[in-house]
C-alpha cells in the first residue's frame, strides 16, 4: 500500500513538472513570436513615416488588398497607374509634369508600405493558427490573441480610410485620419508587448509597488500616446515647418494668434500654431512625467 502510493505520488509529480515545463515552452514560442511582431509593426512605422517624408502615400489611388500584391510589370502598366495618379488633386498642384520615373519613386514607397502590411497580416495569422490547431495557446490568451488579429484588420482599412481622404478635395491625407492611424498602430504595438511581457516568466509587483506607480505609470503611457496623436496632426498639416525654432516661437514662448480659430475647439485641431505649440508643451510635461516615474 505504502509503496504503491508512494508510486502514484511520484507519477503524479512528473506530470505537473511535465506539464509546467510544457506550458512554459509554449509561452516562450508564444512570446518571441509577439515580439517578432512588434518589430515588424515598428517598421511598418518607420516605413510609414518614410511614405509621408516623400508625399508617397497617395500614388496607389485604389485600395486592392490581394490584386495589389502584384506591382506593375509592364510598361502599358505603369502608364495606367501613372494615369490614375493625374486624376487627383495632388498631382496637379503638387506634381504637374512629374516624369514616369519621379512617379515610379513615390510608387513604389507606398507599395512597400502596404505590402509590408500584408506580411504583417500573415506573420500574425498563419502561426497563430497552428499555435491554436496545436493546442499550444491558453484559454486566457485565445480571445486576446483574436483582438490583435482584429486590430490589425481595422489598421489596414483605417489606412485606406486616410488614404481616401487626400484623393478627392485635397492634396494630402486628412490630419485626423493620420493621427488615427499613426495612434492606432502604436495602440497595437503597445498591446502585443502587454501580452508578450505576460508570457514571461516574471515576479508581480507587491500591493506598495503597484500603488506607487500604478497612477503616475497609467499617466505616463497616457500622455505617450496623446503625443504621439498630436505628432501626426503636426505631419498632417505640415505644422513642424512652420515655427524653426526652439525654445522659442515667433520670438515668444506662447506665441500670440493660438487661438485665432472659430470655433476654439479647431484650433488644437487645424491651427497649425497651435498644433505645434501643443506638441512641445506636452514633450516638456512628458521629461517632467518621465522623471517623476
């Protein structure tokens, strides 16, 4: 009797440490793939901001999720894409008389935007599919992971949503729809690095760490993306370029005019003074944040 149940204790300790140890390789597949992730959606960001550098974004006038794949391979190609482009706004005030091979540049910028997109989409999708045919994902995590995937579909359609914004009345994407998408994409990086970090193996913060800076952390992380938001309606309205120094704007720290706009609320919006001014007040309170934390 002594000796049987001493067996069955035994058995059942290496199924726990069995199981522990199983559990635990699949979080760390799990979360180096997250991480792999992140870094993709943080060069979709460098990307991006290159595409709005170089006033790319608007050479693809159409929104084709799997024909767009396949870039132009002829020269009968390239002129229709090219003749799509002088329809809109942006070329005829911007780029009247731009050559097929200047047009080839901001072409080709904007495609590797979105097919990075696209790479994006599968390197979240397809293993996450076989993580979860393999029965390698917790419960817990299952609805978590199928947020991202969500998330990630809204980004694509938000950036055509912005896109479409600039092919009509204007000659550039709308400020609102830039900030959206840029913020969007950091709201999507942030929440992949959430759940990858709690897949680590990692002590909890005791109660006294948590209060102390559960708040001023909350607040940090809330000012970070309310500059970030702010940053693209700076890049929306080209606001960076109209005040070139620091600390300093038109020779005043608060300069005069900030709310010239009616009605007020549009100032924080499409005022470019006020835009910029915002942007640099909120990085100083964000130093001032930063060291409290």
């Amino acid at each position: 009797m002594s000796a049987s149940s001493e067996t069955g204790d035994s058995a059942g300790l290496v199924t726990t440490n069995a199981e522990r140890s199983r559990v635990e390789r699949n979080r760390t597949l799990i979360r180096w793939w997250l991480y792999g992730i992140c870094l993709l959606v943080l060069a979709m960001v460098v990307v991006g901001g290159a595409t709005r550098l170089t006033e790319s974004g608007l050479s693809i006038t159409e929104w084709k999720p799997i024909h767009g794949v396949i870039p132009p391979l002829s020269v009968a190609e390239w002129e229709e894409e090219f003749a799509k482009y002088r329809e809109i706004p942006q070329y005829e005030v911007v780029n009247k008389g731009m050559s097929l091979e200047e047009f080839k540049f901001i072409f080709w910028w904007e495609w590797g935007h979105r097919q990075l997109g696209r790479f994006i989409g599968i390197a979240f999708f397809v293993p996450m599919a076989l993580f979860w045919m393999q029965g390698r994902i917790e419960p817990w995590l299952k609805p978590r992971l199928v947020v991202g995937l969500v998330l990630g579909g809204l980004q694509g359609a938000l950036g055509w949503y912005m896109v479409a914004s600039g092919l009509v009345d204007r000659i550039d994407v709308s400020q609102y729809r830039l900030a959206a998408h840029l913020t969007l994409a950091c709201v999507i990086f942030a929440y992949l690095f959430w759940i990858a970090r709690r897949l680590a193996p990692r002590e909890s913060a005791n109660a006294e760490e948590a209060r102390a800076l559960g708040g001023v952390g909350w607040l940090f992380l809330a000012l970070v993306f309310l500059q970030i938001f702010m940053g693209g309606l700076v890049a929306g309205l080209n606001a960076g370029f109209t005040f070139n120094t620091w600390p300093l704007m038109d020779g005043q720290f608060v300069p005069r005019g900030l709310m010239a706009m009616s009605p007020a609320w549009a100032n924080f919006f499409e005022n470019v003074m006020t835009v910029q001014f915002q942007h640099r007040v909120t990085a100083y309170v964000l130093v001032v944040v930063a060291l409290w934390l």
